[in-house]
C-alpha cells in the first residue's frame, strides 16, 4: 500500500482531499508509517498532526446554541445588577450586539449570587474591562497648576437666585432615595409628557416591566426663565405645576451659558427642599433611563468605593480635553479659565452624584469662578477642587447609536442619549413593556 504523490509534495491538497485517509492511517494502520520514511514526509506529518488536534480544539471551543441560550457566565465580586438573567436566550445572543453585558442576579441552592456576563460576539474588544466601574486618574495637569487656578480664580457665587415656583412638597411626604434633575424649556411640554407616561412614571409607581423598583424615586424639571417672557414663562409654567406638581423655576435667565447655574440651582434646591435623598441624577430631556438598574449602579457603586463622595457618569473620551477659545457657544476666555486643558470629565447628557457629593460639589461651587460648559465644570473642575470621586462606568452611554436602545431593553445600558423624536421614545418604551426589540423596529 502505498501514500498517494500529493501527500508528499502539496500540503494544501493533502490537507484539503487527504486528510480523513492520513488519519485513518495513524490511528489504525501505524506499520504504515513504514512506507513514508523521507525526512520530508515525516516534517510534513507533524504538521497534519497539529493541525487536527488544533481543529479539534477549536471546535470544542465553539459555542452551541444550547450553550449560548445557557449563557457563558462569571462571577464577580458583590455585584448586584441584574435580575433577568433568563432575558439572554439564544435569540438574543445571536441577533443583537453586545460587548458589555452586566446582567444581575440568579438563585443558586438558595442564595443570590451575582454574576456578570460578557458576550464576544462580532464586537468583542469594546469594553476593554469587566469592571463596573473605575476611579478617573488625571495625569495631564500638574497639581500645583490647580492650587494656582483656585487661589486666583476665587469668586463669591452664592448663586441665591429666588425659587419662583418652589415645588417645596414635592419630597416632604415620602422623602426620595434618588431625585432625577431634568433640565427642560418652557415649549418643550410634549417631551415632559412622553416622559411622565413613560420611564418617570413607571419608575415612581413601582410599575417597571418585570422588575422590582425597591426606593422611592421622584423627579423635578428644571426651568429659569427666557428673555424679557418672564411672566408669560411663569404662568405657562405655573399651570403645569397645578397638574404633575413637577415643575422648578427660579429667576435666572433661562440660556446655554446659563445651563452651569442651571444645575447648581438644582442642586441648591436638593439641599434646601430634598435633602434626605441619596442620589441625584441630572439627565437630559433626549435621554432614557433605565430606572432599576440605573438604581442598582448606584448602590453598589456606595457599597464598593473608598469615598461616600462621588460623581459617576461615563468618562469623555477626550484624554486630555482642550479648552475652547474661539467663538462659539462653548467658549471659555483665559481671564474665565487659565488652563489650556480640562480636568477629564463625564459626558453632561447622565451623571450621577451621592449626597455627600452634593454638599461639597455645591459649597465649592460658591467658593470659584463658574464657566459654561456644564459637564466640564460640574464633573471636571469642581470633584477635582474639591476632592470629590470622579467614576466612569461601560453601562452609561455616549451618543447615537441605535443598538443602544436595544441595549437599554436587554439591561445592557443604564442610559440612551439623543433620541430626538418622540415616536423613537415611544418605542423603545413598547420594547420594554413588550419585552423584545429588533435593530430594525428604531
């Protein structure tokens, strides 16, 4: 019995029409190996050889659908972010693009156990860590730089600007474990209505599709006023209140610039009329929250950082941020900002703040020079002045991707940002409630 020619001078073919027949020969007919004594069919045996215990490994390391609708899972310390884990069934796994999935919890003899799972699907290196979270490091900006800019830039910003529709009931009958400050214009009503039928309500009721919302969650829209329609904003805004008893507006003029006084104003009402609450977020009017695990996020962020005093949000990805001087509507002049750069901060769209954060982030706030770009000095300048933790964590969200809101549906996300019409909220709600979502369907 002899090997054919092609075994001997053309791997490629060898491997490709050969490669059952050379294993038969191994395995079962070794005195074979008798009749292919060259040096260079014994070179080329090796390498057939590996090459099928490779094969083999790779196909045991495959994934089945039935170990795909199980879900490959891990453990990891402490966390207590999901409870759905039966929402990852092979259809999931198969059609939807996932590179950081935090689902939550499963019983096992008894006990909750906390488990994160990571899909590698075609997206497999976005997440770069299976850490919820991480402690933001600035290396860009030398320390003495900063004792500079706050000995110079000292300022006396009470920021006492008169609550003109004070919402001052809003907390004192079941005190809030997490206020949501929602920033909003006084036309801006069909909006603020989509989202009081939606998450805020579903959040506040205790009526969240297939979960448990265990603390008490309210939430403020945020107002100052436009320019020279004070009255006419009041009254607008006035009548609102009478129906959702929502609404908060103080007498400061109501623009971009203006957006960093904005959210100070917020945080002084918390202070004032809301301070048993434990955690504040700030979210814009074009974002979806997804209530529950956004509240698990949070407690075990408490649970697990070195300091009760933290801001979390997702980290910009800007690693050094310049500062703007040309004209524009984020423009800071040197006189307002010396710095050629930004301490890193969080995307304005989510943040998050403990109540320790608030205090010191407020009382910083009065002692310093403000500027406009919000996010920048809310999460960036002042927790560096101040001390406070700065966090980022993958389940926040940039911008603009629509597998987000699918994300948002699977627990995969904690936020979805710029959703700009009305119909796509609409459905991403319908995604929640119904329990399954398409790329397709937004």
């Amino acid at each position: 019995m002899t090997l054919p020619r092609a075994f001997l001078v053309n791997r490629k073919l060898a491997i490709q029409r050969y490669f059952p027949y050379y294993v038969y020969c191994i395995f079962h007919d070794l005195h074979l190996v008798s009749m292919c004594r060259s040096q260079r069919f014994l070179k080329l045996q090796l390498v057939l050889l590996m090459f099928f215990f490779a094969a083999v490994v790779i196909l045991k390391m495959l994934p089945s659908d039935a170990v795909l609708s199980k879900v490959n899972s891990y453990q990891c310390e402490g966390l207590d972010l999901l409870d759905q884990a039966s929402r990852f069934h092979s259809k999931v796994l198969s059609t939807h693009d996932y590179s950081y999935n935090t689902t939550l919890t499963k019983r096992l003899q008894g006990s909750t156990e906390t488990v994160i799972i990571r899909h590698y699907l075609h997206n497999m290196t976005k997440a770069h860590s299976n850490k919820l979270f991480q402690v933001i490091q600035d290396d860009h900006i030398h320390e003495s730089n900063w004792t500079n800019y706050k000995h110079n830039f000292e300022a006396n910003n009470e920021l006492n600007y008169t609550f003109l529709i004070t919402g001052e009931d809003i907390c004192t009958n079941d005190a809030p474990q997490l206020l949501i400050i929602i920033p909003s214009v006084v036309n801006d009503v069909g909006r603020r209505d989509l989202l009081r039928k939606t998450w805020l309500r579903a959040s506040e009721t205790n009526s969240w599709p297939r979960k448990r919302i265990q603390h008490k969650v309210k939430h403020i829209f945020l107002f100052g006023y436009r320019s020279k329609r004070l009255e006419s904003d009041w009254q607008s805004l006035s009548r609102e209140s009478l129906l959702n008893n929502d609404i908060i507006m103080a007498d400061f003029e109501d623009t971009y610039r203006n957006l960093t006084v904005k959210i100070l104003v917020g945080l002084k009402w918390t202070l004032k009329y809301c301070n048993k609450v434990q955690y504040v977020l700030k979210v814009d009017m074009d974002t979806f929250i997804n209530v529950p695990i956004m509240m698990n996020l949070l407690q075990y962020v408490q649970n697990n950082t070195s300091s009760a005093t933290f801001v979390i949000g997702l980290l910009h990805s800007y690693k050094k941020p310049l500062v703007v001087r040309k004209e524009s509507r984020w423009k800071v002049s040197e006189n307002e900002y010396p710095l050629p750069f930004y301490p890193r901060y969080l995307y304005g769209h989510t943040y998050g703040i403990s109540r320790t954060g608030i205090d010191t982030l407020v009382h910083m706030s009065e002692k310093i020079s403000l500027i406009a770009p919000e996010d920048a000095f809310i999460t960036g300048i002042l927790p560096k002045l101040a001390g406070v933790l700065r966090l980022t964590a993958p389940s926040f969200t940039a911008c603009c991707k629509k597998l987000e809101d699918c994300q948002i549906v699977w627990d995969n996300k904690v936020s979805a940002t710029q959703i700009k019409t009305n119909e796509r909220f609409e459905k991403l709600w319908s995604n929640i409630v119904s329990n399954s979502c398409e790329h397709k369907d937004i």
